[in-house]
C-alpha cells in the first residue's frame, strides 16, 4: 500500500504560510459555547475568499482558533440567495463552523459600489459580534491592492488613497494582500474546490473591472511585468510613511489645537512653521478627526491658503464645516 502523499501545490502552501502569518497573533479564546468563533473568513463563494476560507480551515485549528464563515448575500442578482446557500455549504464542508448567511439591502447612496460595501461591512461587523470573534478574514489580494493604488492615483486624491488596503484595519484582517489573484485560482484547482464567478466581476460598467481588465494589462504590456507588485509595494511605502506623519501629527496637534465655543481652532503660527506637508496633514486629520470629512487636496490648500497667503480672505466652505482666520487662529465649526 502506498501512503506516499502527493506534494503540496506551491499555491495552496502560499495561501497557508500568509493565512498563518496573519493569525498566529490572535489569541484563542479558549472553550467556545455554540456559534461563536475566534475569527469568522468572509466567503462571497468566489475564487479568493474560497482559497482563504480552505486555507484558514487548515490552518486555524492548529494555532487553537476557531473559525467560522459569513456570507453576505446582496440580493443585487436574481440567483444570489443560491450563490450564498451554496457558499455556506462550501464552508461547512471545509470544516468552518459556525456559519452565517446575511442578507442586506444595498442602498444608493455613493453609488452602486460604495452602497454595497457599506452594507457588507456593516454585515460582516454585526456576524462578528454576534459570534464573539475577534476579527473578520478578507480575501483581498494583492491583485486588489494594486487596482486601488492605480484608482487612487487616477482620483489625484493626494498620498492617503495611495496607501492602499491595509492588512490590518481594526478588526478587519487581510492575510492575502501579497498573493496574487491568479495563486488563490491554482489553490481551488488543486483542492478540487468549485468557485463562484461573480459577472460583476467582468462588467465593464464597473471602473474597477475596467482597471483590471483593460488598464493594468496595457501597463503590463507596454511597460514590463511586476506592474501590480510595484503598485503594492508603493501602498505599502505610502503606508509606512504615513504612520510616521501620524505619529509627528498627534504630538503637534497637543501642543497647537485648541477646542473653541463652536468646534476647534488651530494656531496660524505654529501650522506657518511647519512644513507644507505636515501643515496640510494636520489640517486633514483635523477636519476629518472632528467631523468625519475627509478633505480633498484642492479644499485642504484654500484652507492652508488661510496661513500662507491670508489677504483678509473670508470662510471657506468646506464639506460638513467652514473654516475662518481670526484672532491669529484657523477656527473650524459645523456649517
């Protein structure tokens, strides 16, 4: 009799090694009472999260963890609630447990795109509490890492958009943002695991697909292979760097903002001696610290306009509040 195994496919080996290297630091909870969880993958049934859910089946009972799987079904096409049904047995079969399957309405607000995630996330945070878990697995790939990078750069959204998808946001974690999207392909066929394939993901409607399908390709094409990871490897850069302005960012905002009788104001002195970098940054994290704005380049340098180049210029409209010189000070308050 031969017990001789077959070699581990290369695809299913980087899948696992980057699902270990994500949740080795979790802490097991210990004993679990029924439907709860140390981590929970979210599964859309599809040839990424599929790779990830296998991968973290294997891997999370040797580390102690348990891990169970959400689906969030959107409702947007006529066979969805199928597609989740079926996603949830795929993950039941794997070994996960529990499994969730949540249905959301998707709104329109941000459009179609932005709707739909919103209402995922608020899906997959309301599983994750519900199943006591401390954090919730994505498949985002480093293919997605770097369709961001580029549309952040085509926004001209300034160093925040090109800092791309963290592997760590608050309880969200994702462990494959340096796999490729064609690894977690190989790691299904070689598992002889069925995935979904989502025709959003081919609708040219979609500015998303039409980066991965016609942009990154040319790119690839025309300037040389390693396009996508030299995209990560900027995400991850821009990342570093701003971790290290927020840090520079909340040791000056101690020391120069003061909260006012209508919101919070900020000495033209201390930001005038900054550097134009750092002044911009701490006007940002301000305004979006304060009321949840995130402002643009364009609004960021009216509003530094107001230490450098102040005429007597009166309040600049800002989206959520406005912003005003006086007495020596930026005075930011809810418009």
């Amino acid at each position: 009799m031969n017990d001789v195994r077959p070699p581990l496919h290369p695809s299913v080996a980087v899948l696992r090694k980057a699902v270990r290297d994500a949740i080795g630091r979790w802490p097991a909870a210990g004993s679990r009472a029924e439907g709860e969880a140390d981590l929970l993958v979210a599964l859309s049934g599809g040839a990424d999260s599929l790779a990830l859910a296998a991968a973290t089946a294997f891997e999370a009972p040797k580390l102690g963890l348990r891990a169970g799987a959400v689906v969030v079904d959107h409702g947007l096409q006529e066979d969805s609630a199928t597609v989740a049904a079926r996603a949830a047995d795929q993950a039941r079969q794997l070994g996960l447990d529990p499994v969730r399957v949540r249905r959301v309405e998707v709104g329109s607000d941000g459009g179609p795109e932005a709707a739909a995630r919103d209402a995922r996330y608020a899906a997959l945070e309301g599983a994750r509490v519900e199943a006591g878990a401390s954090a919730v697995l994505l498949a985002h790939t480093l293919d997605d890492q770097a369709e961001t990078v580029l549309l952040g750069l085509a926004r001209g959204s300034g160093a925040g958009s090109l800092q791309g998808m963290s592997p760590v946001s608050g309880t969200l974690v994702r462990p494959l943002l340096g796999v490729r999207r064609a690894q977690t392909r190989e790691a299904c066929a070689a598992l002889d695991l069925s995935p979904w394939n989502d025709p959003h993901n081919t609708d040219a409607a979609y500015t998303r697909v039409r980066v991965r399908e016609r942009v990154l390709p040319v790119l690839e094409s025309e300037l040389g292979p390693g396009i996508a990871e030299a995209l990560a490897r900027t995400a991850d850069a821009m990342r570093e760097d701003a971790e290290a302005f927020e840090e520079m960012i909340e040791e000056t905002i101690e020391e120069i903002v003061e909260h006012a009788e209508a919101g919070i104001s900020v000495s033209t002195a201390a930001l005038a001696a900054n550097p134009a970098a750092l002044r911009q940054r701490v006007i940002r994290y301000i305004v979006q610290s304060e009321f949840g704005v995130a402002l643009s380049r364009t609004q960021t340098i009216e509003v530094a306009r107001l230490v450098t180049d102040w005429t007597g210029q009166g309040p600049i409209d800002l989206p959520g509040c406005r912003a005003m010189r006086r007495d020596g000070r930026i005075v930011f308050s809810a418009s």
